[in-house]
C-alpha cells in the first residue's frame, strides 16, 4: 500500500455519514459527494503500465485467484427498511466498479457485494473498511473465493472394470480370475472328546479340583413326573363392565 492510500483511508474514517437530526440533507448530500469524489480520484490510474508488467500482473492474479466478492458487516438496521441509505452505500462502491451487485442479508447486519474482478475488490476493501455508515462503523472482508473444479468430470464415475466384479448382483468376473480354494474345516478334538465322554444321567466334571479353588461338576437332575405336579396360576378375574 503506497501513502496515497493511508491518507485516503484516514479521510474516509475521518467522514461520517450519519441520520443525525440536527445535520439536514443538504450537508448529508456534500458529505457523501466529497467522499465519492476522493474514492474517484484515487481510483483513476495515474501511472500507465507497459505491456509486459500488465501480463505480469494477469499471471500473478490468475495464481493467485482472489475472492472477487466483499463482506460488508456491522450495517445499521434502519440500512434494511430505508432505500435512501442503500442508494448511499450502493453509490460508495460503485465508485469503483459500476457493475457492482448487492445482496442484502438483514438477519446478519450484512451484505454481500459482488465485484468484476479481484483488483477492484481489493481496492474497495482497503478504501471503504472501518468507514462510518450512519451510527456504526462498517467493516469489509473479503468473501469466500468461487471454487474452481479443473476436471471436466464433476460427477461420480462408474468404477474401473478391474472392480467391476464386487458389485452386487455380480457381474461377469474379470479375465483369469479364478476363485480361491477353500480351506478345510477345523476340528475341536477338545470339544468332541468332551463330547464322547458325557453319558446319560452322569455327572460330568467342568472344572477339576485344585489344591487352591474347588472343581465344578455339573449333576443331571432327577425326572420329576412321579412328584408333585406344579401349581397353575390362575387367571385374574376381569372386572365387571356395565
């Protein structure tokens, strides 16, 4: 930033444009008009670059790829209802780009101003943030720069045929595939042999004993049909409805 544009910022902080009564619309009117008049005199281009710092600067813009948009935040409410105080900010930044668009967001306090290129974004931020707009200060930052997508394909692709074979129902399988031999099934001689040893109404021995915890044998209970036949629990009787 050259000094120019730190004296130019310090006149811009140092103008108000405010609703106050005691100030009438004329003086509102030559407040606004000076404060356009310096944005246009330190917008026009004083020094005419050559042809090779103008590629120069194209190439140095396309990398970068600046947000052309601008955030403008802490606006007064009565900004949203009175169409004479947009037409005042509007007239602001279109000093520096007539093709400006706005976009209103009364919930935030804000509003987005879309630019025709990055440097002029750039140029309006530096001149008009922390400026005074009626009875706040409004702030500018620069919105989110337009993602670009470098490949042409923006949607979801069928996947190669090498995996074609996993979808499901199955497809033909790919060229020499062959499937897997299967493994043979594993045998838990422990489990049968424990098994085998179990007979009818035996007792069979879980855990042996040891010289420090006990065994655990598990005994087959005796049949029961000669003894006393189990209680049935009656049904609770429902009460009577009229």
């Amino acid at each position: 930033m050259n000094p120019d544009d730190f004296e130019l910022e310090a006149k811009l902080r140092s103008l108000s444009i405010n609703q106050d009564t005691g100030s009438t619309n004329n003086e509102r009117e030559h407040e606004l008009a000076e404060l356009i008049a310096n944005c246009v005199a330190d917008v026009e281009p004083r020094d005419v670059p050559s042809e090779d710092e103008k590629k120069e600067l194209s190439g140095e813009t396309k990398e970068n790829e600046q947000p052309t948009s601008l955030i403008v935040t802490n606006l007064p409410q009565e900004l949203f209802f009175q169409q004479e105080l947009k037409t005042e900010l509007e007239a602001l930044f279109r000093t520096f780009d007539d093709s400006a668009t706005f976009h209103y967001l009364r919930s935030f306090r804000r509003a987005r101003v879309d630019f025709s290129n990055s440097s002029i974004a750039s140029k309006a931020r530096i001149h008009l943030h922390h400026t005074p707009f009626g009875d706040s200060v409004m702030n500018c930052f620069f919105g989110q720069a337009p993602l670009i997508n470098k490949n042409s394909h923006q949607f979801l692709q069928i996947p190669p045929p090498v995996r074609q074979f996993l979808i499901s129902p199955p497809a033909s399988p790919p060229v020499d595939w062959a499937p897997g031999p299967e493994t043979e099934p594993v045998v838990n001689f422990d489990l049968l042999s424990a098994i085998a040893s179990l007979g009818p109404g035996d007792k069979h021995e879980l855990l042996p004993a040891t010289e420090n915890q006990p065994g655990i044998v598990v005994h087959i209970c005796a049949d029961m049909e000669g003894g006393p036949r189990q209680r049935v629990i009656t049904q609770t009787p429902c009460p009577k409805r009229n």
